[in-house]
C-alpha cells in the first residue's frame, strides 16, 4: 500500500500545472515574445534564465495577467492553467492573483503592520469568518514564509520596519497567504545580500511542496540550486526548457551552451 501511495504521489509530482501554446507579446511594435510554448509541472521549481531584456520577466507576467495593466503591452496565444483558459470572459483578473502569487524584485511590504500586511489579501478575498480565522491565516503564512519567529511579538509594528531579507520573506508570506497553487518569483533575491538571498532560497526549497514556484533569475548559479526544471530565453525566444542538470551539463542548443559558459550575456 505504501508503495501505491508512493507512486501516486510521484505521479502527481509530473502533473502538468500551467501549459502555454503559440504565445506572443508585444509593447507597441516590439516583439518581446515570440511563439513560446512549454508546459510547466506542478509542485516543482522552474527556473526562467536569460540575458537582460530576452523576454523571461514578460513571459512571468503572462501567466497571472500581469501585462494586462500595460496599455501597449498585448498578449497572444494560449495560457492553461489545470487546463483552463486564463484569458477566458469568465476569469476575473483579480481572482487569478490570488491564486497565482507574485513577488517582485524589491521588496514591497506595504505601508502597514506586519498582521495587516498578511491580512489584506485573505481580507479583500472573503478568506477568513472570524478574526480567530484572520489570527489562524496570518500565523500560518508567516510560518510558512520563514519569519514568524522573528516577528510574531512585533505584529503591530510597521513592516517597512524590517530588514531587507525580511521584508521579501513578508512579502512571500503575504503572496501566499491567499492560499495560491503557483508562486512567481521576479528576481526575488536581487536586492538581498548573501545571508538573505540563502534564507529564501531554502525558502523556495520548502514552497515547492506546496505549490509550482516559477523564479526568473539573472543568477545561473542559483537556478542550478533552486529548480529542477530550467528554461533558457533569448532574444524573446524560449530556446531551451529542460531537466535543471541537463541544461547546465548538456545542453542541446549552442545558444544556450553559449549563455551558460559566458559567452553571450
């Protein structure tokens, strides 16, 4: 029986989480994203990597809708996720960010305490009852965002208050406090010093558990750390998406192969 339920669960482990056909972005009348398709699975880490301005942090902002608050930005092709359309009349864009968690390159805990910090997602979502549930949703992300002992006697105070490393872990306790199925990550560490940046990388290591993590990252060395799945773009172009190991040891395009030994970049 266990043996079952192991194999269940490896099973579950590949589900596809988020495919995306033929997609397509343009700002004007730049091309920033061309013919992109891939399918990425659930409870694992993919990483986006690239040269600076190759369309990684674009595509990341199809997938929750993000594009949609550019004017000139327009979006198309097909986005699924667990097979269904994200860009359907039915969706509303408000309740895909809740289900599809974003954190920024620079932390940007808002103007308020700790607690409302968490709160104001399960709050605008209908999420808790009861403050005694509001209480429970608040400590269960702070938990789960690596921070709550360092600042569950501080609830109150402000959390611009804290320190840099702090502030993302908040900003990702606060991300997942909607309880979402996907967590994008847009440079998370860029911003942080060393200690910090290892905080949430072992952060990411325990998320993946619970949800597919997508992390777009100028470092090649912590995408080798983080994900198990790597996808490499390049002038708007999804040239590779493979096994994390494989991309790294073996490549198959010369593109990549040149990206990765520093030859273009």
């Amino acid at each position: 029986m266990n043996d079952m339920r192991k194999i269940e669960r490896d099973v579950k482990m590949t589900d596809t989480k988020i495919t995306a056909r033929n997609v397509n972005v343009h700002y004007g009348d730049t091309h920033a994203i061309k013919d992109v398709n891939v399918d990425i699975a659930d409870k694992t880490v993919t990483a986006f990597i690239g040269p600076s301005g190759c369309g990684k942090s674009t595509f990341l902002r199809c997938l929750n809708r993000m594009n949609d608050t550019i004017d000139v930005c327009r979006v198309q092709g097909d986005i699924r996720i667990d097979g269904k359309d994200i860009h359907d009349k039915s969706v509303d864009p408000v309740q895909l960010r809740a289900h599809v968690g974003m954190v920024f390159q620079k932390p940007n805990p808002f103007p308020k305490s700790i607690y409302d910090n968490i709160a104001y997602g399960p709050r605008i979502h209908g999420l808790a009852k009861s403050k005694a549930e509001l209480d429970e949703i608040v400590e269960k992300a702070l938990r789960r965002g690596a921070i709550w002992d360092e600042v569950k006697d501080r609830l109150t105070q402000s959390g611009t208050g804290l320190s840099g490393g702090q502030q993302q872990r908040l900003c990702i306790a606060r991300a997942i406090a909607t309880e979402p199925d996907i967590l994008l990550m847009d440079e998370p560490c860029s911003a942080l010093d060393p200690i910090a940046t290892a905080q949430v990388e072992e952060l990411i290591d325990e998320l993946h558990r619970d949800y597919s993590v997508i992390i777009v990252t100028h470092s090649m060395q912590q995408a080798a750390r983080v994900s198990q799945k790597t996808a490499f773009f390049h002038l708007g172009n999804l040239v590779e998406f493979g096994d994390t190991d494989q991309i790294f040891t073996d490549p198959k395009d010369p593109r990549t192969e040149s990206y990765i030994t520093g030859r273009i970049g």
